[in-house]
C-alpha cells in the first residue's frame, strides 16, 4: 500500500487534469514523477528506524568485545 497507493492517486490526478485542460500527457508525466517521488519519501521514512535499530545493535556488540 506505501508503494501502491501514491503512484495510483497521483496518475489517476494526472490523467484526471489532463482530461480538464486537453494537455494529456504534460501532468500525467508530471504526476508519475511526483508519485514516484513521495514513493521514495515514504519508503525512507519506514525502513530508516529499522537502519537505525541494526546500527544501534552492530555498535553494542562492537563495545561489548
């Protein structure tokens, strides 16, 4: 759904425009990219405490040595 549900909404947006002001692929494109980019943005956001959790865990055990 993180990776899904950005790309959907910001195509279906897209096309939605483009089909008011007759420019079809301009904000199509210009909403891939956007949705594409709030992708990214998410996915960061959900794996990086992960990263941080596994560092945090490397780093004691290097202590702990």
């Amino acid at each position: 759904m993180m990776i899904a549900l950005p790309m959907v909404l910001t195509v279906a947006l897209g096309v939605w425009i483009d089909k008011k002001m007759n420019t079809f692929p301009i904000f199509l494109v210009v909403m891939i990219l956007l949705g594409m980019g709030l992708t990214i943005v998410n996915v960061y956001k959900f794996i990086i405490p992960f990263l941080e959790k596994r560092s945090d865990r490397e780093d004691n055990k290097n202590i702990n040595k």
